[in-house]
C-alpha cells in the first residue's frame, strides 16, 4: 500500500488549505468523480489533482474538497487529510447539522458502471483498519441526494476492513485488560472505570479470558497493543 502525502503532487501558491476539523470522525464517506472515465495512471491521477485543485481555489474559493483520492492503481493520495475539514458532503439528507463536520471522504477512482478493483480494496483493507477502525463506511447517496458512489455501494462496507471487537483478555498475573478486535489489533483498557464503560458499549462478550503467556506471545497471536483507551477513545482517537 502507497501513501502519498499532499506535498508530493499540489503545486507553490494553490496548496491545500481550510479550517481545521470540527468534531470526532464518526463515519468515512465514499464518492466517485461521476464520469465514464478517469486517471488510470498515478501521474495522471495527479495531474488530474492539480487541475481540480486550482479550479476549486479559482470558481469556488476554498481547497478542493476531499479528504483523500484512491487512485485506480491503488495509491493513497492525501488531499484534504487530517489537517482540514472535509468538504465533499454537506449532507442535505440530514437536517440541522453538516455532515462534513463528523465526516472524512475518500474519492474513489472507479468510472461510473465499475467497482473498486482488487488494488484499491486491498489499499481500504490496510488504510480504513489503521486510522478508522470501527468507523461506519457510508456511500455519499447515504447522506445526499446523488447516484454517488455507484456500484461502490454495494462493495460497502469494504470486506476484510471493518474490525469487529472479539473479546477481552488479560495476561495471567496481570491487572491490565485489552479489548481485542478482528484483524489483529487491540487496544488496552488502563482501569476498572474504563472497563466498566466499555462494557456498556459492548454488551456482548463480557467474559475476560485469562492468557497464561507473557505480552510477547499475545502481540503475536492477536495483533498489536494499540492502546490505553481513554473516555471510550482508541489509540487513533476513534471511539471504541
């Protein structure tokens, strides 16, 4: 999987920019450009990024609009990203609140009548586990009134990406509780208050199950310790 930050493509005097963001992100939003056509190719896909970046600062005064661009050859290209608010879904099917104020956007390279290829779901199958964990997966005509993301919205959520908590776990001796998800990652849950919260949230699988071997063998057999959770947040932030 490629990342591409945004210094390697936007050019001097139309770099991205815009407010900061304004809430937690609660869901990850998928659209399409809307066109039969489009970049097949990384240069291109930058070139395209340039060109529709200047239009935006040009016709409609702020950065183009996404968070982030898929390329159709699987690349993770950084737009918007985490340093500016998303501005690609206003959310009109939703009353009194913006959307993109709780929101990250992901425009996906697929041309209309076509789905995401086996580049770009594996990329979501790295990218949305890693920084979204647990977050809801949304076609843009979830929240507005559009055809977008076309048949990408039957591929959501994206299989192999949407880690589901599994189970608690302690290692023998030990005070300390992780919550375990699917798709090896797991975060740590520091005190009994915490526990108690979380335990509210996740109904199901109460049970803590006791591990006789030492942090090495868990980090291996379940994943990465990602933790402490704090007031319901995970080590990316996302709440838990």
């Amino acid at each position: 999987m490629t990342y591409i930050k945004r210094e390697e493509w936007q050019e001097e005097g139309y770099e991205i920019n815009g407010p900061a963001p304004v809430g937690q992100t609660t869901a990850v939003v998928f659209h399409h450009p809307g066109g039969l056509s489009v970049p097949l190719t990384l240069s291109l896909t930058k070139s395209w990024l340039k060109s529709a970046q200047r239009y935006s600062l040009r016709e409609r005064g702020y950065s183009f609009y996404y968070n982030w661009v898929l390329a159709r050859t699987g690349e993770m290209i950084e737009a918007r990203g985490e340093d500016f608010n998303n501005a690609a879904n206003v959310g009109y099917k939703i009353p009194d609140q913006n959307v993109n104020s709780f929101t990250k956007s992901i425009l996906c390279m697929v041309p209309v009548g076509s789905r995401l290829n086996e580049e770009q779901l594996n990329t979501l199958r790295w990218f949305l586990p890693k920084y979204y964990l647990n977050l809801e997966q949304w076609p843009h005509n979830l929240v507005e009134w559009t055809d977008c993301p076309g048949l990408i919205t039957e591929q959501l959520p994206i299989e192999g990406s949407y880690n589901m908590f599994e189970k608690l776990v302690r290692l023998t001796g030990e005070s300390e509780v992780y919550a375990v998800y699917s798709g090896g990652y797991k975060v740590w849950i520091p005190d009994q208050a915490t526990l108690v919260a979380f335990r509210e949230r996740h109904p199901t699988n109460q049970t803590i199950n006791n591990y006789p071997t030492g942090r090495t063998d868990l980090m291996k057999k379940d994943g990465p310790i990602m933790g402490p959770i704090n007031s319901g947040v995970d080590a990316y932030g996302n709440p838990v």
